[in-house]
C-alpha cells in the first residue's frame, strides 16, 4: 500500500480521555477513532488488523470442525423470555422496540438466538455434535465503558457455540474448542495463560478464561509455580491446611461485652485491643437479589463476593447501604457480629473460621464489641464455605504449591453451558434409544478488537507499538529517503514490487515527509520491519533493515534482496515464537 | 467440504410465509433461517455465498482506491439532529436509549458518521480525495419486511462515501464508483442494468442505481431499445412531442357546469359523456408533509408522486383522505377539479396539459363535472412540470427512440451528494488558496445479502438454484454413489483431494444418503458443477459431470481427470460470461 494514497489520520499527542497505553496508540496511530462513549469507527489500519486476527480465529475453529454463520443483531426479546435472561441481565441489555412496539435487543451474545436456530432443525443424535459460530459485532450498554477497546460497549466478538448429545460428547467439544483457543493465541503471538474462572451471566458448569499477561490488565490470576494452575482471583479456590487443629469451643471463656468508642475499622479495634487481625472475625452485611445476607471472614482477609453470590445462589450482589446495617445491627457501620444479629439474616462462614476459636467481633450495638466468641456455641451459622480471596501467601490449591500473582486481559473464554439453556428453550433431540433428551450445550467466545488492544499492553515502547508480524496492520514498511532524487524513488518502486511479489503485506512510505516524520510514525504504528531506503544506502549497494521490537539494525544487500529479506523476515518471526504463514 | 459433517438442514416444503423464489429457495437449500420478521440468520451455505459477494466487492473496492473501515452499528442522535435526518427519516430509523436515557439510533446508513469521521481529521485539499468503504450490518425498520432477503430490515450493505475538494472531482469519484460496481456485478455473472434513479429520503443532486433483470423485481426500469438510456420508472422524465400544436383558449366555450350523478371514476366519466379519455383533466389530491397540494394530469395518465414530492420540495407525500377531499372540494371523492378548488391549494399540472385545452374535469361539488376548462383562464397553476409516470408508448427521453419496460432488483445505488452533508456538519477544508469549502460528498451502496437473492430470482428452475460459479456456496459438488462400496469410497476421495488441489471450491458429499437424495439436494442448493462417481462410471474410468445450469452432461475421464474437469470448469465459466479468478 502506497501511504500516499492511504488514509492513516495520526496525532502527535495522547488524547485528553485515554488512559490505557492502547487506547493512546490505537488513537495516535490513526486506527480507531471514538464516536461516542464506549463506540469505536475502525480506520483502515486499525480494521486491517482486526481482520488478521479474525482471520487466525476462523482458520482455527474451521480446523476445530466448527461451522461458520453469522446470526442477527437485532434479537426478538420472547427467546430472552424463555431464558429468563430478559430480566436477569440488567441494564448491559440494551432494548429496544421497533415501529410497532414489539420489543427488542441488541445481542450481548447468542445463546438464545442459535438454541433457537437448531431447535428447529436438529432432531437426531446422528445430526450431533455440531459446533456453529460466527464473528460478529455485539453490543453490552456498560455502565462504565473505558479503556479504548479494552472494554467499549460496540466490539467485535467471535462466539461459538457447541451441542452435544451427552456429557462426554460436550466435554469433548469443549476441550477442542480449548485447544483451537490456544492454537489461534498463540499463532497470534500472545503471551497468555488460561485460567479457571466464574462462569457469570453466562452460567454453566464451568469455564476458562484465556488472560493475555499484561501488568495494565484488569483481572489479577494466581498462577502456581509448580503446577499448571492458574485461576482469575474471582474464582480461585483457597486450599485449607490439611492438618485441621483442634478446637475446643467448650474451652472459651463466656462472651463478654467490651466497649469500643468510635472503633470502626479491622485496624482500630485490633489497635484498640491490642490483638492481631488474625483474631477478629470481620462481619460483613450484603444484599443478594434483595435479600440480605451476613458473610464472615478473618480480620485479615478479603471476601470473594462473586463465591458469596454463587454460594447463596443469586444473580445481582452489592453491600447493604449505611440504613440497611442500622436495621439489622441497631449500630452503625462497623459493629456488627454474627451473635445477636438479626435472625432473619442466614450467615455464611468462610471455612478458614474452623480453624480456630475464641473470636473478637461486633456485638451489634454502637461503640461495642464482643470477646470469647465461639461460632458454633453463640451463632447459628448457615453454611461454611470457601468465601475469602485467595492470597499470595496462600498455597495453590491444586498442588500446594508456591503461587504468584500477574494481571491479565481476557480475551477469550470458553463454557461448559450444559442443558441451563437447552432445557428452558427445549432444545432436545431423539436418542439411540427414541427417547428425548435436551442437548449439552458449550459457548466459547473470543474478543476480536480486544486482541488488538490487549496485543499493543502486552508490545509497546515510548515510541509506540510493536505489533506481532502475524496481526501488525502491515508486515513491513518500506521508506523512501530519496526527497526529489529519482534514483531513490526508482529504485524503492522496485523494491515495493520485489516485496508484494514476494506475497509480503508492505506498507511503502512515498509521502513527501521529512525522514525524521516517517521514523517516528513508522514506530508508532509499529510495523514488525521497517526497510530504510537513502541515497548513501543506495550508492552502497544496501538497504537498513530495523526489527522494531529489538531496534536491532542490519544492512540488507539491494544485490540478492529477495533471499536476504526472506531470510530475516524468517528471523523476526521466529523471535516472536511464530512461524510465517 | 465434506457434506458428512456439514450443517446444511434442507427443507422439502416451501415455507408457507415465502412468497418470491429466492425467499423460498434460501429456505429450502438451507442457506437462510428466519430469526423474527425481517431478520435472518445466515447457515453456513448461506454465509459463503455472502461472503464471496463481499470479496467480489472488497476486490474491485480497494482497486479503484477506496479504503475499507468499519463504522459502528449504533449512532448517537446529536449527528443525526445535525443533519436534520433525526425528523426527517421517520420510522424506518430504529430509534434507543441507552441506560442513561441518551437517544442513538441503529444506523440504516452512514452519511452522518462518515461525515463527522472525516470533518476532525481532513483539513486540507492535499488530503483530498478520499473514499471510505464498509461492509457492514444495517438496520432499516421497514413497515413491511418481505420477500426474505430481498427487503429484510436487518442487512449486509457495502456503503462507500467519497469526499472531493470539488465538482470536477466529485463527479470524477462518481463515475469511478460507477464504474467500479459495472465491474463487480460483471464478475459476479449478473445480467444487469444502471440506470437513473431517484435520490430518495439519502437526497443529493443525481443518482444511478444498478438493477439485476428479473421478471420478480419490485422496479420497473424503462430502457431505450436505441440508445443507453435506462431510469427507474420513477425517475423516468416524459419527452414532450417536438412540435406543440397550437392551443388558442379564447376560443374555447366557456366553462359549463354538467350533472355526473353517481359517476366517479375517469371510466365512468369518459363512458358518461362519451369522450376518451385523453380529453379529461384528472385532478389528484395530496398531502406533502402535512400540506394539501393538487395534481392534474390528463386522464388516460398516471401521476409519479415521486416527481411530485420533489418538485414541491418535500419529504412524505401521501394521498388526501377522503375527509381532506371533502373539505377541499364540498363533495365526495371523486369530483375534483383545478377550477373553483379551495384557494389554499397550490395546483401542479402535468406539462402534457399544455399541448391542448377544453377539458373536462370535475366540478368540486357533488355529482357534477365541468365541460371546456381552459386551464390558463379557468384556474390557477402554480407550476407545469414532468409530473407523470412514463408509459412504453412514449418516446425515449434522449433520443427519442422507442423503449420497453422491464422489471429489476436494485443491488446497488451510486448518489453524488454534493454538499448536502457537508455544509450541515461543517465539513470543510482550506483549498489552494486557504479558503474554507465544504467537501463535495458521494455515497455508494451495494446490497451484499441481497445479491445472492436476486442471483437466485435471476438463476432458478423447477429443481431449485442454479448459482453462477462466483458466487455459488461451493462451485463443485462432489456426489459419491458407491454407497458400501469401498472402491468408489476409496476413489472419491482420491478426487476430492485431488479438485481441492486444484484451489477449487468443492463439496464432497460422501453422507450415506440414497443417490435420488444427493442428487436433488445437489440441485436445490444449486452448485454449478456436479461431479457424479458411481460403480459402472468407475469401472469404466470415467465420471459423470453436469453442467447445473443448462442440465448438460458429459463424461470426464479419470485417467486424466484434472485437466479434463479445468477445461470443463473453464467452459463452464465461459458459458456464464466470467472468467475464472
């Protein structure tokens, strides 16, 4: 592509509203501009990309026997209905009604429209499996949308969905999906890891996230550095120690009332006291679909509240407002206990609160605390369970090993759905038997335009990105140095042609720029290669080549190009882990 | 492909609710399935065929220039108040909220998004010309969605915008486009015709739309039989004989009141008060975005509204209800007439009108008509013009000559805007002389999914689809009739690598299906070439191939057979005008 005649808008500074290092390049660069909060236009060099990776994407899932289709927009609300997902999603939903006030939504993702779609025509289990997806644009009406296209509410998403007619069957096709998912991150490039994770509004049995390895990501995993484990924080699961020690809760001392005089926080009461966190039982009071709840951890820990939700079973879970605490604790914030509480309110145990005994908590009533508190003697506990975020101190709860903390993007993510949707839906089939059976279902989605910012966190300098050969928007770019010298604009045509011949994607820089212009925007677009054709270059007989990731430079023979360049180019590859297509 | 494990669920039944034969052929080949009124998911079948339309598209796109991006689906209303379009486009405009109340709609187009991309970054004529294009989902909430892919409100639309510093260079991008879908629709194997058209609800100052020839076309297009001329019957301008005969009012009689009891329409007049009906004035009542308006043409004639509503400068035009004529005439429907008509009325006379005088036309008053109405002395014209519907026995506009009518379906629509955008959004740069212009605007749209529709209605019999290689889902099926046998299991699968080695399109169907089965199935989904392998064939070294268009058999050899089949796949192509790419 000449860049005379390309259209490739960049900005010298970082715009005002972006704060990720991807959302700033894909904007200076000149591939994505904003229409409005959370909605991107994709520029050509921004869509070129896009579509290399969508292009890895769909060889994959071909591989995989999977079926490409492409599935409506606009989807009728009566399918969400049936789901129940029509009230449960929320306001990501975005609805509509059409001109005769029939109702609507945009499609955050598909499961209700392909359930339908083969409901209708897969009758057999010798029409099973079948795997069908599409890569589509999806709309989420996020409350907070940021990050460029990190998280818009307009993305370019893959989704596949599979159907099964056993467990087997589905647990087969959801560890090919698995593995076309690691196929096209790594032919892309990506340094990644897939992690166990919360299956969400999806639902399902259970799922995997594919995290890109990027600090500036926004889920934090616990990998293992022993074993292959490695989970997003949300779901990883604590492992406790496997001795458990004795506790005596007949050995405790009565409860006593003690008093606490504006002591709120974990550090106050234990400053006050004189005792480690490590004693303290932290109560914490939640709303779980409207109802309240009460959830008990050590001092020192963190409650996981998306393990809370799953536990108690609900949907939307957020902490009770200032009010709410004051009718249930008769105190205010920052007193509450799970003895005297209200008995309406069923209290979950983390499980690391068996370990010991002989507690301090709040007593429910202002300025107060209590000491001596035995769980089981003074509190009736509804469910102990593992309730508290994993730390890195903890052990991995697979092997026991030693377990690190990173921050990670997600850009893909595959479900185990099983019947949640086939069974509302009745999407069944006749078994060998005749008999009627819903089929297992599996979804697997991944985040086309999100790979191409996760890519640009994971591959970036001060001077802008540096795209993996395989999704760089060009391959190579080719500058000319040459001003009005026509020796140097002969010479770099027929170098541009060498090049396309060699079937290489080549951007040729023939703009009357200044070559200080061209240097910085050939980096900050990050072609993988840059080729430098000058006059002095050509006198010599040679042409520099830079590796943009290294900036490592070498001279290239004009005499013998073609080898030469295949021969590096070969070299670039493999540096980035890839093999030339 | 092979069909074994392919998701192709045919249908034997026509679908009751598909009235055209596209409509029920993508049914029945398994290429479509309806999702909601108006809105289809695309099978596997379907999706090829699309997207080989697409990269026809892309193809002849980027080679006269244009570059690809991908604008979003959902609009914020603040571009579409811009331009006045938020009112103006009515009901088709899906409008939303999102979950803070702020209104987009779901973009039917993209003149206003496009126009507000290029007005942030374009400032200068040096980066002028530009052409964007896209190939992207639209969404258009038609009143009444029908024929399947023909006018569905969900589509696949490519739209190219052109932006020029000038005239010259906007018509220059014009004919470019033109020229550009003259080669896209060539080699797509359509018989087709350009011709001229009305800009409708998109405006601008001239517009060509590209019409597939089909008797099941909703257009109607009139062509001359002598010269190029081609216009949607809508657009077609009327030629007034050369030579006007003399038309002398003062000596008409004058106007006399006679009773018509009971006698309505231009028949019932005509026999009445037998006279043809060529000496009747017929007078039409309208309303132009809320306004009465008359129209008369003579009465052997019928009113194009199109020309109408443009000539009065307006948006919607409907016909006056029957309450309107009352009060606009004091009578029924029926006796309208230009002279004695409420005053407030603006009356718009065909030009015909001009070519003779002593009409009859209607009395506004009940039961009663006029005989010798002189137009100029009886009433008042606000304006003669071009107001009626060409017939086939008019000459053609531009040369005179003689035309015919045919019917079409619009795939494509080229408009030169002009500044119809671009002054009302401020999309301006500094010309050569640091003068702020507006930029001069062209827009071009293709109907992709449509395409394959109107392929269908151009390329059908009994049996089902008869596709042109370009674009068929795959351009070879191969029918293995061995059934338990094992050599021909064995041989046909020789073949099928053999014809992908080839690079060419194939589908194997290697199911355990009855031969009549493959064999109908084959021609439903309408593959252009049928390769049939059976056990008699094979002991004889020969396969069977059938050319699905003209039903043609020969027999290819197998000893041999790759270059036998190219020489057939190239006459094949031959045979449909294309060339193999």
């Amino acid at each position: 592509m000449r860049l005379s005649r390309y259209y490739i808008p960049t900005l010298k500074e970082d715009p005002a509203d972006a704060d990720v290092v991807s959302h700033k390049l894909l904007m200076r660069a000149g591939m994505i501009r904003k229409l409005t909060s959370g909605i991107y236009n994709y520029l050509p060099l921004g869509l070129r990309s896009i579509n290399k990776v969508a292009a890895i994407v769909r060889e994959e899932m071909d591989r995989a026997g999977a079926m490409e289709v492409l599935l409506p927009m606009v989807q009728p609300a009566d399918l969400w209905v049936e789901t129940g997902r029509w009230d449960y999603y929320g306001k990501e939903l975005l609805r509509v009604k059409d001109r005769h006030g029939r109702d609507y939504c945009l499609g955050p993702t598909h499961e209700e429209v392909i359930t339908d779609l083969v409901r209708g025509e897969i009758k057999s289990y010798k029409q099973l499996p079948v795997n069908l997806y599409q890569i589509q644009t999806k709309f989420r009406d996020e409350i907070r949308p940021r990050f460029g296209l990190m998280r818009g509410r307009e993305f370019i998403m893959k989704d596949a969905y599979s159907f099964d007619k056993d467990e087997d069957g589905a647990e087969k096709s959801y560890w090919e999906m698995f593995e076309a998912y690691r196929a096209a991150f790594s032919r892309i490039g990506l340094r990644f890891k897939p992690v166990q994770a919360d299956s969400g509004a999806i639902g399902g049995d259970f799922s995997h996230e594919f995290m890109v390895l990027a600090d500036t990501g926004e889920d934090t995993i616990a990998s293992c550095l022993s074993c292959e484990f490695g989970a997003n924080l949300e779901k990883a699961r604590v492992k406790l120690p496997e001795a458990k020690p004795e506790v005596d809760e007949s050995a405790v001392p009565a409860m006593e009332e003690v008093a606490t005089p504006g002591v709120h926080t974990v550090e106050e009461v234990c400053s006050f006291l004189d005792i480690t966190a490590d004693k303290l039982v932290k109560t914490l009071l939640l709303v779980v679909d409207g109802e309240p709840v009460a959830a008990l951890v050590r001092g020192d820990r963190e409650l996981n509240d998306i393990k809370l939700r799953n536990i108690v079973g609900g949907n939307e879970i957020e902490m009770a407002d200032e009010a709410l605490v004051r009718e249930l604790t008769n105190a205010p914030v920052g007193f509450a206990g799970p003895a005297g509480l209200d008995t309406n309110v069923p209290i979950y145990a983390d499980r690391e609160l068996t370990m010991s005994t002989d507690w301090v908590a709040g007593a429910n009533k202002s300025d107060t605390h209590v000491l001596h508190l035995a769980l089981e003697r003074d509190c009736t506990i509804e469910r102990y369970a593992d309730l508290r975020v994993i730390e890195e101190t903890d052990p991995c709860p697979e092997c026991g090993g030693k377990i690190e903390f990173t921050r990670g993007i997600e850009v893909g993510h595959v479900f185990k759905l099983g019947l949640k949707y086939s069974e509302k839906m009745e999407a069944t089939f006749l078994d060998e038997n005749g008999k009627s059976k819903p089929m297992v279902m599996g979804c697997y989605g991944i985040g086309v335009s999100r790979i191409v910012a996760s890519a640009i966190e994971q591959n970036n300098d001060e001077n802008g990105c540096c795209f993996p050969p395989s999704i760089a928007p060009f391959e190579v770019c080719l500058i000319s140095l040459g001003g009005k010298d026509q020796d140097v604009a002969d010479k770099a045509e027929e170098l541009y042609g060498e090049i396309m011949k060699l079937g290489v994607d080549a951007a040729y820089d023939d703009r009357k720029e200044r070559p200080g212009v061209k240097f910085a925007e050939a980096d900050l677009i990050g072609y993988p290669m840059q080729l430098v054709l000058g006059g002095k270059g050509l006198k010599n007989g040679i042409i520099e080549a830079k590796d943009r990731k290294t900036g490592e430079k070498i001279e290239l023979p004009l005499d013998g190009f073609a080898e030469a360049f295949t021969a590096w180019r070969k070299e670039i590859w493999n540096n980035w882990g890839l093999e030339i297509a």
